[in-house]
C-alpha cells in the first residue's frame, strides 16, 4: 500500500470520526485526508520529486503528521528530526541523510531549518491553507522506496539516518493492527512520546491504518496527561519509565479517574521493578507489557506480557522474542552465544528489521533457561573498570534498592590508573553518603561494581525518549565529584 493513502478509507468511510485531537483541536478523518492532500500538492508544487527525501521538524502537529503521510504518497519520504535540536545538528542530519533543498517545519523552527541550509521552509500556513485542494494524485506503491527516515538515538555520536522502505512499513503497520471497519468503534490511545521517535510515528501510522483515535501531548507534562486521560477516556498509552514515574508522583494521580485506561505499554529504556510494581499497585485494573525494540527493527522485538507481570521472577525482564523473531546473545569480541544467565550482544534477526540478516544491536542482556532477555545496557555505555567490563544498568539496579535513592544513574569515569571508575549520580530521598551505598552493595554486586564517586542531584539527565545522557552524567560526575 501507499503509506500515503491509509486514511483514505476512514475518510470516506467515516469522515466524521475523530482521528486526531491535539490541543483544543479535533480533527475528523475527513478533514485530515484533505490536509494530507493539501500538503502533498505543496510539496509537488514546491519541487519535492518521488524518491526526494524531506526534513520535518516540529512536534505532533497537524503539519508533521499530515507531512509524513503527504511525502511518500507522491513517492517522496519524510526524513523527522527532533525539533530540539540546534542549528548544527540539525546541519548535520540534513545532510547525513541526504535531504532536499526543501523542508517542512512549524513556525517556531522555521528559521533555525533555514539557518541549518533549507532554501525553502514550508509552514503550515503554505501548506494546511483553507484554500480549494489541489489535485495531487497518489503515487504508484514502490516497495524500495524509502517512505519515511528515523534517526538512532545518536547516544555514541552523529545519530544514524534509518531509512525505512514502504514494503517494510506496510508490513509493519499491518501486524501492529486491522484496517479501518466502519462498524468497528475507534479505540482512544495518548501519544505522549516525542513524534520523531519509531514508538510516536509507527504507533501513530498503525492508529490511523486502524481508524483509531490518537489524543496527543505535544510535549509530555505529567499533570496534563492526567488531565487528558479521563476528559478523553483513553484507553491505551506507551509510556517511557520515566513519564510512568512523574505521573504515579504527580500529586493528582490519587484523585484522577484512570478506570478508562486498560493497557499501558513502556518501554525505549530500562524500567526498574520497584517502579512498575508501585504502578501495578496502584492501577490494577490495567494489563502493562514491556516492549523492547530499537529504530532499525522498526519497534519491539520482544515483550514481557501482562501475564508475565504477575510471576516476581519475571520483573526486570523485557520478555522473550515476538513470534518471528530470532534472537542471540552472543560475546561482542568473538560472536560467538554465551551460555544462558551470561551477559552479551543482543543479535536480531527478523523479518522487521530495515537491513538484511543478523542486527547487532549493541545493546547487552542475558537470557534465562526460559527464554527470557533482561537488558544490561548499551555495548557502548560498558564500563571498563581495570579489565573488569559490566553494564551502569546492574549497578543502577543494586543502588535502587537502598532506601535513600529515589532515582539513580551511573557512567564510567575516565582514571589514569584503572580506566574507568563507577561513578553514580543519586536523586536521594534523605542524606546518603558514598560509603552508605557501597555498603548497601555489598552482598548485591561484586567490589568491582561498587560506586566509586558519587554526587546527590535534583534530577537524572534524562533524554526525552526517556534514556540517561551517559557522557552528559560522566561529565557532571567529573566535575562535581
């Protein structure tokens, strides 16, 4: 199928059905499809050929939303690029991933495209106008075409340009749900992650292949999500760890109605079990799986199930494999599998991902007898402490479980003499000392693993996919150590 074209058949099946509601605005999947065909006719007008491919920066807008679906169905891709970046790095994306001369962005992040080399920026006022729709016929479906570009997270440099293909999109929102059905009643979801993120536009594009309705928080704000939540009766969300964090904190959760919500899907970074136990507590009327997955396959590629949840062994586990999915653990030196409960490589192959055979993803888990991963970290976040290589997630984990630490983080530091030392940074609930934590470790790590500098924070330096700036925290640590 054309990528383009999947809300057509809501839109002439049932125009009046809520696609959208984002801000004070509710938008019908009617009104829509003639933004998505406003936009592709600007796009075409503008020179935007089949095969271009197109920046779009801003948040989850009308625009963007309407951009993504408008590029590939004149056979062009939306390249989507987080709006918070700067100037150069917005430079630098545009030309990783090859982008035209022409580009899309909201009216706040304009001029910064400009600046960063787009020689023409189209607004929503070019392209979502109240004037006649243009004819813009669909292009012909070209399974190798790129439809859509991601960015990796960049955590270790330049993020990567992932470019995903119509066949491998259009098979990806057909397993993640059925088609559009007049007769069949559109289930409310929130989307709260960032839009520019495989969770927000892959999640968004199998809502709208469905007919669904997607209430969304352009920027997340826990006190506005519990707002939402019940003024929209939404039933599902996906949830990083730490926006599932601020809303169970947030002083309206004990008198918000959530009876409404019935799934909570989280995932994107490591969730601590005493988290998802105080959240399943609280709200135990709603299924919670883990996903996890990454940009290049295109989302999970395992999930822990809500049944999963209630077995104490299986917290702190992502799951197993989804069916169709192969998966090795594997010595990142050598390639070759590691015997079960070893931490190694996550290699991944299935039908999903954007390249072809085995993906070494650089993250690290181990997997259970039975089949379930539990996540270490990334490869590239592994501390190297005298020879002595381990994952901050295993050290995060035994820090957690002190009673002082509301939140914790760990990094290496750079040392002339070992390499790398455990550096932790602490959200403490009351005063806490590095001897305090080390002790507390004792009988949960090995010496090795034990914190070594420690500073008390107000705040984890999280990412806003909910991921911990690791060089962001080895420096503060550094410095304030």
């Amino acid at each position: 199928m054309n990528i383009g074209t999947i809300t057509d058949a809501a839109a002439i099946g049932d125009p009046d059905r809520v696609a959208l509601i984002i801000g004070k605005d509710t938008i019908g999947y009617g009104q829509l499809a003639a933004a998505v065909q406003r936009c592709a006719a600007g796009l075409a007008a503008n020179g935007v050929a089949a095969g271009s491919r197109v920046a779009v920066v801003d948040g989850g807008s009308l625009l963007s939303i309407a951009s993504v679906l408008a590029a590939p169905r004149i056979g062009a891709a939306a390249a989507l690029m987080n709006p918070a970046l700067t100037t150069p790095e917005l430079r630098a994306l545009m030309q990783n991933a090859g982008c035209a001369d022409v580009a899309v962005a909201g009216d706040a992040y304009a001029t910064r495209l400009q600046e960063a080399g787009a020689s023409r920026v189209l607004t929503a006022a070019d392209l979502l106008s109240d004037s006649p729709i243009p004819a813009a016929k669909a292009a012909a479906e070209i399974d190798d075409r790129d439809a859509v570009v991601l960015f990796t997270s960049g955590t270790t440099g330049l993020p990567k340009a992932v470019g995903i293909t119509t066949r491998q999109l259009s098979a990806r929102i057909r397993g993640m749900g059925q088609a559009f059905r007049a007769d069949s009643r559109p289930t409310v979801a929130m989307m709260c992650v960032p839009f520019f993120h495989v969770g927000g536009s892959l999640g968004m594009l199998a809502s709208l292949y469905s007919g669904n309705t997607s209430v969304v928080q352009e920027r997340f704000d826990a006190g506005e999500w519990l707002r939402l939540v019940p003024e929209h009766r939404v039933r599902t969300a996906f949830l990083v760890p730490t926006m599932l964090q601020r809303i169970r904190d947030h002083r309206d959760f004990t008198n918000t109605d959530l009876t409404s919500l019935i799934a909570i899907a989280y995932g994107a970074a490591a969730a601590p079990v005493p988290l998802v136990r105080r959240a399943m507590a609280a709200l135990p009327h709603v299924a919670f799986a883990n996903v996890f997955g990454q940009t290049e396959t295109l989302g999970a590629y395992t999930s822990l199930l809500p049944e999963d949840h209630r077995d104490p062994n299986r917290m702190g586990s992502v799951g197993k494999p989804l069916p169709g999915v192969e998966v090795r653990v594997v010595d990142p030196d050598t390639g070759a599998d590691v015997d079960a409960g070893v931490v190694g490589e996550l290699w991944v192959n299935t039908s999903q991902n954007v390249t072809e055979g085995w993906l070494h993803t650089g993250d690290l888990a181990r997997r259970d007898i039975d089949g379930y991963i539990y996540p270490s970290g990334r490869l590239s976040d592994t501390i190297n402490r005298g020879g002595e290589k381990f994952g901050p997630i295993e050290v995060e984990e035994a820090l957690r479980t002190h009673p002082a630490v509301s939140d914790v983080a760990v990094a290496g530091i750079t040392d002339e003499e070992m390499g790398q030392r455990v550096g932790a940074a602490v959200v403490a609930r009351r005063p806490v000392t590095l001897d305090e934590l080390r002790s507390h470790c004792r009988d949960r790590i090995a010496y090795f693993k034990r914190p070594e500098r420690l500073i008390v924070v107000d705040h984890i330096p999280y990412s806003e996919t909910g991921k911990v700036s690791r060089r962001q925290l080895a420096a503060l640590i550094a410095e304030n150590d």
